[in-house]
C-alpha cells in the first residue's frame, strides 16, 4: 500500500519541478522530500524521476504515476470539501466539464429535475474543449463532462452515453431576414460567418455539413468558441452561424433569432455525458446523471 503523504510529495516535485521548491510548498525540509521520494521508488522498484542538467524530469513510471497522484490529490480535497458542506446540509460539491454547445443543451434542464430532488447541492461547471476534458476526468478534476456524442469512439477507460438529439440549422438574425424559409449550404456562398474554432467533435460535425453539401468551408468567417459571443453578433449583423436549435431556444422564442432548415443536416447531433469507466461516482454525480437523461 503507497503512502498518500509520500504520493503528495512526489507531486509537489512533479508541480514544482526541483526538490527544493517542493520542500519550500510542503514547508519541510530538502532531504525530507528526498527520502521520502527514494522511499517511493524502493517501493515501486521504479526509477521516478532522471536528471540532467537541467533538472529533473520524470521517467515514463513517474509520468504513469503522476495521473494517478493528481487523481488522489482530488479525491482527497474533495473528501474534505464533502463533510464540511455535508455539515452545513448541502451535497457535494460534484465538478462537471463540457463543451459550450453540450452544457447549454443538457445542464439547465437538468439542474431544474435536480434542484427539485436535492434542496441544497454545490455544483462547479467549467467550459473545455473535448481536448480537455478526457485528462481532467482521469485526473479527478471532474466527474463528468457533457460533450457532443457518436462522433467517435472514447478510449477504452472512459464510458460514453448519448442523452439527447439537437437538430443542427443555420442561424440568422434580423439583419438576414430576406433570407428563404429552408436552405441549402450550396446556397450561402454570399454569406458571411461566425464558426467554431476549436478542433473538436462540434467543429467536425459542422465541417462535415459544407462536406456533404459539396462546398468549401468559408473563408470570410470568425471563428469562435463562445457560444454567448458568437450569437451576440449574429444577432447584431448580417452574419450567420450554424448551431443545435436547443442551443438557441431562448433567443428563438422572442423572435431576435430565427433557425433556417438546412437540407444538408440529415443527420442530429448527439449530446450526452462522458465519464471515467472506472471511476465510481458520488451520489450528487449520480442523481444529476440521472437527471440529465430525464430519469
């Protein structure tokens, strides 16, 4: 069994790079943090770190072992973070990632079915690209991440649910309002656009429509990942984009946007969740799993 102080420190040499500013970070001293790295290794029978000049600089056994020492760093705090909010009557605190376009299509609805089964939850969210979000759910960083789905398959320690569809369809605000009811890419070659940026499973689906309508994506675009930003312009200027409907329901329903059809999107886009397969998840990740699927 490894010590969970001595996987402490060899992170904080890993997160400092020099066993000097680990000892420094711990507040002990230098030939603590080397004993208790040279007890490590014994441990293992695995050489850790290699140095040179230039420093240290950790072996392909320390590179394994520092995903999971980050992991249990985590699961550490977040141990403490959970009884002393489970003292104040409140559940978790449960960290979730996700893409813009997936947690906009899946987290409210679902923090609505949520907050009406649990009176006092914590619940932290933050925006990655799907890059991202694999390594933060095996460092414990997150539980979950919302992403888009069926795109490809995860690797083989992470599980994958599809929740949902979303319709894809170009977006358009007042501006375009000259625009046809149903549309064609082949015929939006005038047009000037706001794209996603981010080489991710939502930027391939949007690639894969000019693909399939057999037009070059377009030059005269902005790209960006903000799905705040790029529906702030679209609604104030000619430019158009192409988005899930869910995404944009709100702005939809009074009017300052409008979803043209696209011939082109044959196929939905999938939302859903991504999880560590190994990993057991806490009651409050649980519950709000089962939310999001409308369970």
């Amino acid at each position: 069994m490894l010590d969970p102080r001595a996987l402490r420190t060899f992170l904080a040499v890993c997160q400092e790079g020099t066993i000097s500013g680990a000892a420094r970070r711990l507040n002990i001293s230098q030939p603590s943090v080397s004993v208790a790295i040279a007890q490590l290794e014994h441990n293992l029978g695995a050489t850790l770190f290699s140095r040179s000049r230039k420093g240290i600089e950790l072996t392909m056994e320390g590179a394994a072992l520092k995903q999971r020492a980050e992991a249990m760093d985590a699961l550490l705090h977040d141990a403490e973070a959970e009884v002393r909010l489970a003292k104040q009557g409140v559940r978790g605190p449960l960290r979730v990632g996700g893409t813009p376009g997936a947690l906009v299509s899946l987290l409210p609805a679902a923090v609505q079915r949520l907050e009406g089964r649990i009176p006092s939850f914590a619940l932290h969210v933050i925006e990655r690209p799907d890059s991202e979000l694999i390594d933060m759910l095996r460092r414990n960083e997150i539980e979950l991440a919302f992403v888009t789905t069926g795109i490809e398959e995860p690797p083989e320690d992470i599980e994958e649910h599809g929740l949902a569809s979303d319709p894809f369809a170009l977006i358009i605000g007042k501006q375009s309002g000259h625009l046809p009811a149903r549309m064609s890419l082949q015929d939006c070659g005038d047009l000037r656009w706001v794209l996603p940026e981010a080489r991710g499973a939502f930027r391939r689906q949007v690639d894969a429509l000019f693909a399939a309508a057999g037009v070059a994506v377009p030059r005269d675009v902005i790209r960006c990942d903000s799905l705040l930003t790029t529906k702030t312009i679209v609604r104030g200027s000619s430019r158009v984009t192409i988005l899930p409907r869910g995404v944009v329901a709100a702005e939809l329903s009074i009017g300052v946007l409008r979803a043209i059809p696209l011939r082109e999107a044959s196929f939905e886009r999938r939302v859903g969740v991504r999880r560590l397969r190994a990993a057991r998840l806490s009651q409050l990740a649980v519950a709000l799993l089962e939310a999001a699927s409308g369970s």
